[in-house]
C-alpha cells in the first residue's frame, strides 16, 4: 500500500496535486472495524487530492468514490454502489503556531456544542509529516449508507414461503397472524364510561 502521509516541507506555496490507491484491504478495514457497517470493499479506490500550503497549515480538497457491496436487507440480492467521499480539511500544526493557536485553544465550545464551529474543518498534526490514513477512514464512514438496499421500491421476501415479491405474488396469505399473538385475538377491552 502506498504511504498515506505527506511531507509539508516538500509541499509548492502555489499547492499541488497529490493520489493514491487505498486497496481493498484498507477499506474493508475500515468498513469491518468498530463499528462495523453492512458493507465490504467492492475493489480498490483512487484518491486524488488539492494540496494548498498555507503558510504551515495545509488544505486538503478531495472528491473520490468508494465501491462498496452487501446484501440487501429485504431481498438479499447483492447490492453494488459507488459511493462519493468529499474531503476538505485543513491541518494546523500542533506546536509553535503562535498567539492565534493559543486563543483558539483556550476558547470553549459554544452552549449545547460538543465542538468548536471555527475549528471543525481543521485537524492539528505534529512535526512534518501529515497521515492522512485517519481522515480517509473518518469520511469513508460517513459516506457510508446505513444498510444495504437494491432499491427503495424493494418488496423483500415473503415471510411465509421466502419467494423474492420483486418477482411477483407468491399466493401466501398477507394475514397470517403469529401464533404467538394468537391469545390476544380474544381479548375483549371494555370502554370506560365518563
């Protein structure tokens, strides 16, 4: 696998283009991990990246496609998606950044924020070497749908007989009660009178 991580001292003050190839592996790492989603790698992706230096910081732009696969929880079909990642984000450097790191440091998120809005896009890194590896896992999740699904029309599969009712009816009774729920049938509630 490619090295993740990018040299600031080697970045151009007019910015440049940075790429590399996450394989399957990394991301089904990522999709398998904790917490791990309803999804595996569908092959390898290509990131391509806008590096702009800005002064020591550092703003990453990046738009790539994630192939992923599963099963699709109504009808289990397998499910194929391409799904787009956006990336922007500026990486600050941690150490030595002066009076305006120190006074955003010190600042506290506002009332009902678990974050600080100004500093949300940025990500502090220490000496001169930036990994990106911890970002791309981040947006690769969020990219990620919740559950797997063929389509949103999808009908799923008969509870009773397992036919696919994407295909058509399967002549099953659409009331068939659980026997479970059989003995409420016959509970009679009174209505209260005022």
């Amino acid at each position: 696998m490619e090295p993740l991580t990018i040299d600031v001292d080697e970045i151009d003050e007019s910015g440049q283009e940075w790429q590399a190839d996450l394989p399957r592996e990394f991301i089904d790492g990522v999709l398998r991990g904790e917490p791990p989603t309803e999804f595996h790698a569908g092959g390898a992706a290509h990131v391509r990246a806008r590096l702009t230096k800005l002064g020591r910081s550092v703003l990453l732009q990046s738009r790539f496609t994630v192939p992923l696969e599963g099963q699709c929880k109504r009808c289990l079909k397998k499910v194929r998606l391409d799904e787009p990642v956006d990336l922007t984000l500026t990486y600050v450097p941690r150490e030595g950044a002066g009076e305006e790191s120190a006074h955003r440091g010190d600042r506290e998120p506002e009332a009902g924020a678990s974050f600080d809005r100004e500093t949300i896009d940025e990500e502090p890194y220490s000496g001169k070497t930036i990994d990106l590896a911890p970002a791309l896992r981040e947006q690769i999740l969020l990219a990620v749908p919740p559950s797997p699904l063929c389509d949103e029309a999808c009908k799923g599969l008969c509870p009773a007989c397992g036919k696919d009712l994407n295909a058509g009816d399967c002549g099953c009774s659409p009331t068939t009660l659980d026997p479970r729920w059989a003995a409420l049938k016959s509970i009679q509630l009174e209505k209260k009178e005022k």
